[in-house]
C-alpha cells in the first residue's frame, strides 16, 4: 500500500476503580477465581511453538499464599536459548521488511485486546502472580501497558516523520532501520506493563527479540505472550524464554549477532549485565545498545510551608502502594520539625495503622505480599536489626510474618541521623525512613537529599513557598530524572510523565517516550542527486 497513513491519536486507558456495584467487578472475581483453580504449564515461546524449558521446574505461586501454585515453568537451558537466538535470526529480514503500518497495527490490536477481551486475565493474573491490588493491577498490567502499546506507535510515527531538508537538484531522506542484531528485553516482577513493553518497543521498530521474564512474574507474561500472538504478531519476532536468566547471560549476550539490552531491574544485575557486553565487545558486529531502569532511593523532603494533610497522603500511598514495591516507592522522607511536632508525626502513624495487607483477591485489602521469600527474608532481618538500634524508632510497624504469605507490616523508622544506611540502601518493601530537621535547616537538607543516595530516579518537594520549590528544583537537579511538586513520586502515566533515572537508577531512556524508542533505531541518510556533475574542476581553477 503506497499512502502516507495517519494512526489513532493515544489517549491514557481509562483507569477501571472496581468499587462495589461497578461494572466489570464481578467478571474479574469470577476471573480470580478461575485462575485461582488452574495450574498452568507457563511455557516458552520459541519460534511460534510452545513448550517447558528444558532445566530443572519450579513452581509459580501467589506470594500472598505461598502454598498454593499457579503454574509450572522450567529453567531455560543453553539450548533453549541457542533456540530462541536462531528464531530471533530467522524471523529478522521478514519483520523488519514489513511495513510500519502493518507492525504497528499488530501493538493496536494488543493494545484493545487488553482493553477488553482480556482485561479481566491480564489483571488477575497479575493480581494472583504478583500480590498486586486491584487498583494497582488495573493501573498497571491494563491501563499502562495498553497506554505502552498505542503511544509508542504515535511516537514512532513521530519518528519516522522527521527528515531532512532537501536542496534544489537533490533529495535527502532518512530511514529509519532496526538495529543490526537481536535485542534482549530482560523484565522485572513488580510490572506487567513493563514486562510487555520491554520486549514490544524494539519489536514495534522492526527488531526481534529475546524476552526473559523474572519467574515471579510468569504468570502474567505467559497471558501476556498470548496477546501479542492473538494480535498477529509473527513467530519468532519475540521468543519468550522463562526461568533466571543466566542461559540468556553465558548464550544470548555473547552472541555475535546481539545488538541491544532493554533490561529493567537490580542495579547489580545491570553492572553485571553490562560487565559481559564489555567483555564480549570484540565478538559483535556492531556496538550493542544498552536501556536499562535499575534501583532507586526515592524521596520526599518537606518544607516547612508544606500542607501536612497532603504531604502524609503522599508518604502513605507512596511508601506503602504495592508494598513499596515500586521501583518509585518512597523510602526516605525529610520533614521539618515544626509539621512533625504539630501533629504530622501521630497522623502519619494512625493513617499507616490503617493500611491492610491481605489476600488481593479481598478487594477490601489495600495490598498484599511481597514478591517471594527471599525479598522477605532482608525485611525480616532489616527490621530485627533496627530493634537493636538506638539510632532508629520504629515509629509504626515493625513486623513479618510469612506463615501463609510473605507478608511485612507498613513500616515507618525515625532517625536522627540522615546518614544511616535506611536512607541510602534500598531495599524494596514496604518500609519508609523519616528524618527530622529543624526549620532554618532546609538549603542544607536539600544537600543531604542530593547526597546520600547513589540513586537518581523519583523524588518530590512538598512546599506552598514558591521560592522554596525552586530551590528544591535547582539543588535536587541531578537527584531525581522525574521530579514531583506537591505530589508523591510515584504514578508516572504514559505521555505524561516519561519515566527514568540517571546516576545508579539507569540509562534514563525514559520509557513511554520517543527517545526510548530512537534506541532502537539505526538511521540510515540517502541522497539521490537527481543530475550528477560530469566535470571534476572547480570555478577557483578558472
């Protein structure tokens, strides 16, 4: 089709709240509850085919209730991965041969498959897999990844439509072609919304993929995998390989013909993962593009012109949201002691007592679990530890129990001291870090925000001073790459607040945007000069 097309202008999913009496409640409880009484073979997908990975089994189960398994998956061996790279190979030419429209419109038809039809699975998958809430699911596996899915597409057009300029007796143009090689897309457990564009994004810009799910989030991805299938998308354009990734390290990574890491998740695991392309440099054909979102230490710091209702509003729902499990989730917060003698400190400690943690799918509960036993166990010890510490009061919370769930309480520590560790280490849960400073202390404190955390991806200032906002933004610059004014660093909403961190956080590529997408791009210019000279002097020689 020669034309040149405009596609759907995004517009951000309408966000579902499934309060009591709403439409669409009751068939996502009915959906819980199917899924709940199935246990799933959570295959791979290589090359269009379905199958168990090759390596030793483990069970996919709801962290909410450890005991009751959701599926089966299997570690990825060498030669599932080997498997998944010749896919990869072999379906390049074709997909990237296709045209933009018909890529794009694979992504728009996921995008209002989990609009509707499968809303109610993507949800309760998460849900079940991932001990999300139901607004937190809703908000994260449907809206954000179908918002992922039709906004890219208008970036890519945004892309495709930027050309140079051309002169009299030429025509100057730019293709925008994918990279040279396969990407690896390595995805973290706590968003499916991430999960699904990870692996979509380069797709979207004619690349093919190895996608590696984390297995605490496999539940999801596997539905998440049938989407994009249902939507047309090719065999072996995104190959889905399951377990912990270390087949995808020693075979995709080393491989001559890997072009790009699209990685969310540990700062250690990036380090690592960045380390082995640097040692298999020599091996490429091409230098390899690296996007990665990794840690973070996000913060609050208060001003004392802040309003104490919204500003403990803000500390609650950001801390404690999806059991602090966001990688924007507050975990350290530094107010000034006049809000926090003048009730801040007991209104902070009464709305946290109010947070449920419980099975999700009781949609009363505010939240659920963390993500497995091993994220539990550094709560639990983290918490043991501070007990013992006279630095630190545990002003509410404190405590673990992982008996059916791995369930850790709301937590709030107060310390003295800005440079403990609670306020430098993250750790990922549902435990906040308060320090108190006096009043006229605040230019320094915003010091102390900059430079106790190696992180640099969300923080907010809470303050009705105008001239105190721009302080904060001017010495927190570099601290935050998405920056809240009076509001909770968390909730970043796609094409509106294009997500990513600098410093230890990331590559800051912020995702949900166009420059995300130019990663994943290997512009080509060409001139045609449509009358060539047949003389080689110049008018100087005359």
């Amino acid at each position: 089709m020669d034309a040149v097309t405009s596609v759907p202008v995004p517009a951000n999913e309408p966000v579902h709240t499934y309060a009591p009496g709403t439409p669409g409640r009751g068939s996502l409880e009915r959906r819980l509850a199917e899924l709940e009484a199935e246990r799933v073979d959570l295959t791979q997908t290589i090359g269009g085919r379905h199958r168990l990975a090759g390596g030793d089994r483990f069970d996919v189960v709801q962290p909410h209730d450890h005991r009751h398994v959701l599926g089966v998956a299997a570690q990825a061996t060498d030669n599932d991965v080997a498997e998944a790279v010749t896919a990869a190979k072999s379906a390049a030419r074709g997909w990237s041969e296709l045209p933009f429209d018909e890529r794009a419109a694979v992504f728009l038809r996921a995008a209002d498959l989990i609009a509707g039809p499968w809303r109610d699975t993507i949800n309760a998958a998460t849900m079940l897999g991932q001990s999300k809430s139901v607004q937190q699911a809703e908000i994260d596996a449907a809206c954000e990844l179908i918002d992922f899915l039709r906004f890219n597409v208008a970036y890519a057009r945004r892309i495709l439509a930027e050309q140079p300029n051309s002169v009299p007796g030429a025509w100057n143009r730019m293709e925008y072609r994918p990279l040279d090689g396969f990407v690896v897309a390595i995805t973290p457990f706590n968003f499916t919304a991430i999960a699904g564009n990870l692996p979509s994004a380069p797709a979207l810009m004619g690349n093919t993929v190895v996608w590696k799910p984390t297995p605490s989030q496999q539940l999801a991805a596997h539905y998440t995998m049938r989407v994009f299938e249902e939507a047309g998308l090719p065999p072996g354009v995104i190959n889905m390989v399951t377990g912990d990734g270390r087949a995808v390290s020693e075979v995709a990574l080393p491989d001559p013909g890997f072009a790009g890491l699209h990685f969310t998740g540990s700062t250690a695991t990036f380090k690592h993962l960045w380390r082995t392309i640097a040692d298999n440099l020599d091996n490429y054909g091409c230098y390899p593009r690296i996007v990665g979102e990794t840690g973070g230490k996000d913060f609050v710091v208060a001003h004392p012109s802040a309003d104490p209702e919204k500003l403990v509003t803000a500390l609650v729902r950001g801390a404690f949201e999806y059991q602090g499990q966001k990688c924007s989730a507050v975990s350290r917060a530094y107010v000034p002691r006049s809000l926090w003698n003048d009730g801040l400190r007991d209104r902070l400690a009464d709305l946290t007592k109010t947070v449920t943690y419980g099975d999700v799918t009781d949609l009363s509960n505010f939240g659920g679990a963390v993500i497995d036993a091993r994220a539990f166990a550094k709560h639990r010890d983290l918490l043991a530890q501070v007990r013992d510490d006279p630095s630190v009061e545990t002003l509410v919370g404190g405590g673990c129990d992982d008996r059916v769930g791995w369930f850790v309480e709301p937590t709030v520590l107060v310390s003295d001291d800005p440079a403990h560790t609670l306020f430098s280490t993250e750790y990922f849960g549902p435990i906040m870090a308060v320090h108190v400073y006096p009043d006229g202390d605040y230019e320094r404190i915003l010091d102390v925000v900059d430079r106790s955390a190696p992180y640099g991806l969300t923080g907010a200032v809470f303050a009705d001073d105008r001239a105190a906002v721009q302080q904060a933004h001017r010495a927190l610059r570099h601290a935050a790459g998405n920056f809240y004014v009076n509001d909770k660093p968390t909730g970043s909403i796609v094409g509106q607040q294009p997500f990513g961190g600098s410093r230890a956080s990331g590559t800051n590529d912020k995702a949900g945007s166009m420059f995300n997408l130019l990663r994943w791009t290997s512009p080509r210019a060409i001139k045609e000069t449509f009358v060539a000279p047949t003389d080689i002097t110049y008018p100087h020689m005359g």
